[in-house]
C-alpha cells in the first residue's frame, strides 16, 4: 500500500506530528509513506520514520498554484502507484482532491481543526475538508461541527482521537535531575512549582487569560511560576502584549516565556500543573493528553476536545474559557491537594489515556480506514 499525506509543512504542530506518526504505522507494516510538503525541521523525523518527502509548495492559498500543485501530484500518485491520498489540511486539500480524482484514487480527509468561517466563501473553501471517501474527525467534538456545518452522512465519518506514544511520555524517564536541569534552563528557582502553558504563541490559546489568572493567585503565593512554552512564529507584537500584561499585573518575575522545545515530555516532567486555557474550542487538545500520559494534571477551558479527554475534577479542573477568576480557583485546587491524591489521580490519568487515546489506537484505527477504504474501491 502506497499512501500520500498532503501537508503544507512539517514543523511542529499535531498535524505535523500525526502526518509522523501514521508514516511510521505504514513503514512498521510494509506498506510506503509518501508526503507532499514544503518540509520543514521535522523532516528528518519523517526520514527516520520511513517516509519520502515529496517537496511541495503545497500549502499557498494563491489559486494560481492550483492548477501547478495538482499537476505535480498527479505526477507524483502516477510514479510511485499510490493507493491513496489523505489531504490533512485546507489548502493543500484542494490540489490533492483534484488529482485524486484525476487518477481515480481513493481521497481522504483529516477535519483537524474547527475551521470558523463567517462568510459563505470561507465556508466554501472549508468544505472541501469534508470531500473526503472518509472524513476522519478527531473529537466527538470535531465529528459534530462536521455533520452540523455540511451536513454529510454521519457513515462517511471516522472519529480517531489524536494519539499520545506512552513509551516517549512515560514518566519513569526522567529522574529529579533532569527536571531540575530543564528547570534552571528556564530559570527557575529548584523548589517553585510549575504552571505550565505549552503552545504557540497566539491569542486563542489564553496566554493572556492565564496571566492574569495567574496574578490573583502569585499575590498569596511565592513559590509559584508561570511558563509560556512555545514559538511566536512572527507574533511579535503579540509577545510585547505578553510582556506589557505581565509587567502591568507586576508578575514579570515570576513568568517566563520560553522558546518551543523538541523534548516536550521533559518539558512536562518538570512542570507541576499544565494550562490548557484556550478562548476558543480546540479540536482536540493535544498538550492535556500528553500532560496527563506524563502524570500530570491538568487545567482547560470546557470546550471542545476537552470535554472527551479530561474528567472535571479528577484528571484536573475544565472552567469556563476566558473566565479568569474560575481559572484561577482551578488552579488552586490543584495546587492545594494533597500529594498522595494528586499522585494517585494523575497515575489514574495517564491509565485512562493509554487506554483511550494512546498513539498506537490511533495509528490502528488510521491503517483500518486505509484498508477499508481500498475494499471499497475493488467492490465498486
């Protein structure tokens, strides 16, 4: 089986990752991962993994490059024989649903994000994510948005929870110094307890709900910290809110916004409680099943994927998004439990997610849908 992933670029984020991780289920069993992309720093995960990287510049929104990206693929899928072709964005979902039926190839979509559109151009350009044989949703969540806004038979949709690797977010892989390592690289003192953010940096994702929730508890408590983890990709101007925010709530001290790592497991190893305190609903939410695979618990917003991956009260607190004050009595529930409830509460965490949203379900039930959808065909 020879199967193409379409992507706009490989660095990271969970599409990116997932596009990783599926190439590496299709190597495992014999089968080709091929992907179209601009590449990126995560190009040599794809190589490790078995994948061939087709460079594209598959992800331009121009309708100009319609027309030369459909061509190229089509070239591409016509070379190596592939067999299917799963588009896991918007912009590169067109070209790639056109050339997959040029070659009468099966085509496949992954709906990874909520895509909001307030026009009816917008909603027509989302639409083509869910064009797909089988349109893979990622959340309860995504799967409803899905059938609410286009309206197609809820047969063609496969819910497939993005998947955590439960050997890499294993706890058990650090030890006191190497958290204490990771800790000191961001400047913190050995015995203050984490809050940790992880995330680009962009409005949506709360970095400026999380500070200011934050400052109502840093006036009672000393020993707290808040880390930002994770790139502006040219938000400049929205890191200078940041810092302004944090000097204007006099928290400077004790926030520390911190460059996207590539060892993200350490990175939560390291930290106390994760933050996940998005304004809008998040597809899925990758960071709270990873917290809670490293024995983490874990603060949201109560939307979105969210509402699948978090038990209110037991695997941490859901609050109401963009609610400061209720984040911030969320938080201290956390911080005010007992460590032998927040051990066996977190440990019952990462259990809950090894059995429901573990990487190797989700690279299963992907391989299922190829499969099936490869069936179909030869019985058409």
């Amino acid at each position: 089986m020879n199967v193409l992933q379409v992507v706009p670029e490989l660095n990271a984020g969970g599409v990116e990752r997932t596009t990783i991780e599926i190439a590496q289920a299709l190597s495992a069993q014999g089968h080709v991962a091929h992907v179209a992309s601009l590449g990126g720093r995560m190009e040599d995960e794809l190589a490790k993994a078995g994948g061939i990287l087709h460079r594209l510049e598959i992800g331009s929104k121009n309708p100009l490059s319609l027309r030369r990206n459909t061509k190229a693929l089509i070239e591409i899928i016509r070379k190596h024989k592939i067999d299917i072709v799963h588009a896991r964005s918007r912009a590169p979902a067109w070209p790639a649903s056109a050339a997959a039926r040029a070659t009468h190839v099966p085509f496949i979509t992954t709906y990874h994000g909520i895509y909001n559109a307030r026009s009816r151009l917008k909603r027509r350009y989302n639409a083509i994510m869910a064009k797909g044989d089988i349109v893979i949703a990622n959340s309860i969540y995504t799967k409803n948005h899905i059938i609410q806004t286009h309206g197609i038979e809820e047969s063609r949709i496969r819910v497939i929870p993005r998947g955590v690797n439960m050997d890499v977010f294993d706890p058990r892989r650090f030890n006191l110094e190497d958290c204490a390592a990771r800790r000191q690289r961001w400047g913190v003192c050995e015995d203050a307890r984490v809050l940790l953010l992880p995330g680009r940096l962009t409005r949506w994702k709360g970095q400026l709900v999380a500070l200011e929730a934050f400052a109502k508890l840093a006036r009672d408590m000393d020993n707290i910290v808040l880390v930002l983890l994770g790139d502006a990709q040219g938000r400049d101007e929205y890191v200078r809110a940041l810092k302004d925010k944090a000097e204007s709530l006099n928290i400077s001290d004790k926030v520390v916004l911190a460059p996207h790592s590539r060892n993200m497991p350490l990175a939560l190893a390291a930290s106390h409680i994760v933050l996940a305190p998005s304004i809008e609903p998040e597809a899925f939410g990758r960071v709270i099943i990873e917290a809670q695979a490293m024995e983490k618990l874990v603060v949201a917003s109560a939307h979105g994927g969210a509402m699948s991956t978090m038990i209110d009260g037991f695997t941490g607190a859901l609050v109401p998004p963009g609610d400061t004050t209720a984040l911030a009595e969320g938080i201290k529930s956390v911080l005010d439990m007992p460590a032998s409830k927040y051990l066996v509460n977190a440990r019952a965490a990462r259990e809950r997610i090894g059995e429901h949203f573990s990487e190797k379900r989700m690279k299963d039930a992907t391989l299922d849908v190829y499969k099936q959808v490869l069936s179909d065909k030869r019985r058409q």
